[in-house]
C-alpha cells in the first residue's frame, strides 16, 4: 500500500490545502485501505486470536470511556453480582513459578519469587476473594508473601481487588500515573477498589523481587495509563520469556475523528512498542489480562494433558508478534475509517 499513499502525498502537495487538499483527500480508495487493514489482522490472527479479532475488528466499539461517577451496580448491592458460573474458573499452576488465579474471563497471575509474590491484576471487587485469595491457597500459596501488585489499567474488571489487598497485606501498587489520576478523580465509580495512590509506573522500570524482574512498558491506549509487561518464567526449568499485553479493546473517545485519529495512532504506536520488547526479549507466550484472548481457561485445562509434550502457553516467537499485528490491523481499519469521515465532512 506504500505506492498508494505516497501518490496521496504528492496529490495533496499538488493540490494544496483548503477544498483542494480535501478532494485530494477523497481520491484515496479509503475502502480498499480499509479491506487491506481488516485482511492484514485476519491474515495474523487465522484461529490463534479469534477472540482477539472478533473484539477489536468485528464488534461495535464503544464511543468512549463512562465518566460518570457512579458506584457499580455490583459494588452498591453485591447481590446483583454475576453468578458464580459466569465467572468460576479453576486455579491452576501454569508455568514452575507463575499461576493463574483468574476466572473465565478475566486474568490474575501470581508470579512467586524467593521473596515473595508479584500478582498481576486483581479482578473484580466481588471475585477477588474467591478467585485470587481461595486460588492461592488451593494451590499451597500463602497470599500474606504478596509483595507487589502490578495493575494493567483501572478498570473494575483488573483493578477490584488493589484496596483490599493493599490494607490486608500491605502490598506495593504499581499503576500508570493517569491511571492513577483517573481513579482519584472518580471515588463512587471505583468504590472499595481503588488502592491509595503508591508507585507510578515508568517506561522501563523494572520490579525486581528476589531473582525475578518484571519490567513495564507504557502502552497508552485502552487507557491513558495502561500497562504491558515483559518477563521470564521457567518450565520444568527451562526459562521461557513472556510478553503481557495490558489492555486490548478500543475504550476511548473514538467515534469522532478529532481525537479518534490521534488516540488510535497511540493505541497502534502502543502496540508497535510491546511488540518490539517481545521481539528484543525473545518472546514465546502471549498473556493477556482477558483469558478470552490469550485462551488461558481453555489452555489450562489442556496442561493437564500435556504429557512430554509442548507447553500450552508457548506459542512461539512468530505468534507472539502475529497477536500485537492483530491489534494494529484492525486499530488501523477504525483509524481510517475516521480519516475517511473527516475527509468527507471536509468536502462538505
Ligand atoms: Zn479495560
């Protein structure tokens, strides 16, 4: 597509600004720019990210963050909570030092050291309990050795239990400054979830307890302030590097094209920036935040059957990237589609 956008460059030049540049602008076959970026995220994902592709590229997008500040249905009356079985999953220990206490849906990952635990997202406010804490301890871990908590962004579904688990154990919060912002800003939207305000998160920095090392990377785009992450952890011995994408959907202001145009460009300049430490890092597992788009429920429960064979998880270095190819595919189709919209109102 490189020649197609270069002749719109210089058709633009020539034309000039104004009415001109506009319907130098509409020259461009935004349709076929579309199908291509729409093809490029179906060609990444084939059957390995589906239910990445189909959140991102083929459901409607919200229009933009709720900002209003109210307490959650769930936090208001936790009887109106899902049920339990939307939601239960098994804990599972997934690689010799990393764990799943996550449910269906959503991801939590306990990473233990020799000094203690990291945990990685915190669920819901009304699942926590159950899924992090009680999956902990079914798996003989003691959550009083939680010493960090890592948030990949602040929403209910991965911020709901940091208050509980900051004044239980005293753990360290580590969030995205306007993340944190975010949360100070709206106290009844995140009633009993939201930790006091602790470490901001920095691009590079790096959580080091005992022998193992997270270390972060600023991905804005889900949110302001979202989180990915780039680890290693060891199976049956052999260490294995892990990229830890922290936010997926299009949750912004995005159905206008100013700022739709820019926050899109910095979701997709997010993506290029995780896949380049995942490539740098060597690696081979994809986790996401959602089990729905790393698979993890399902791939959980194929470890059990594992055998001599292939980790579940390790998907291969190829793959990894094929995932944040997925995102910037179908970031970049609902990009132009606004890039055509102003375009066209600029005719107008
Ligand atoms: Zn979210």
């Amino acid at each position: 597509m490189k020649s197609r956008s270069a002749s719109v460059v210089a058709l633009a030049l020539v034309a000039g600004l104004g009415v001109n540049g506009a319907f130098a602008q509409l020259k461009r076959d935004f349709e076929a720019e579309i199908r291509d970026a729409l093809q490029s995220a179906k060609t990444a994902s084939e059957f390995e990210f589906l239910g990445t592709l189909v959140r991102t590229c083929l459901l409607p997008q919200s229009g933009g963050e709720d900002t209003r500040d109210n307490v959650p249905g769930y936090v208001a009356n936790p009887a109106s909570a899902p049920p339990r079985d939307t939601w239960y999953a098994e804990p599972a220990r997934v690689f010799d030092n990393l764990y799943f206490v996550g449910g269906k849906i959503h991801s939590s990952w306990a990473l233990t050291t020799r000094e203690g635990i990291i945990l990685i997202d915190t669920i819901y406010p009304y699942n926590s309990e159950e899924l992090i804490i009680g999956g902990m301890r079914k798996l003989g871990l003691d959550p009083k050795n939680i010493r960090y908590v890592l948030i990949s962004h602040a929403h209910g579904d991965h911020i709901g239990g940091a208050a509980m688990l900051q004044t239980r154990y005293g753990v360290r919060v580590v969030m995205g400054g306007p993340d944190w912002d975010w949360v100070a800003k709206y106290p009844n939207r995140y009633k009993t979830m939201a930790p006091k305000r602790d470490i901001v998160a920095s691009d590079g920095m790096k959580i080091t307890l005992g022998d193992t090392t997270v270390t972060i990377w600023l991905t804005p785009g889900h949110t302001p302030g979202t989180l990915s992450y780039t680890f290693a952890v060891l199976d049956r011995g052999k260490p294995v590097n892990v990229a830890y994408s922290g936010g997926t959907a299009f949750n912004f202001v995005n159905n206008t094209p100013d700022p739709g145009i820019k926050n899109f460009q910095t979701y997709i300049e997010s993506q290029k920036h995780i896949a380049a430490k995942a490539a740098s890092t060597g690696a081979t597992v994809l986790l996401s935040n959602h089990s729905e788009f790393d698979n993890a429920f399902n791939k959980n429960r194929m470890l059990a059957g594992r055998g001599n064979g292939r980790h579940p998880y390790e998907i291969g270095a190829d793959w990894v990237q094929r995932y944040f190819q997925v995102m910037q595919g179908c970031a970049r189709a609902a990009q132009l589609r606004l890039e055509q919209q102003s375009a066209e109102t600029a005719m107008r």
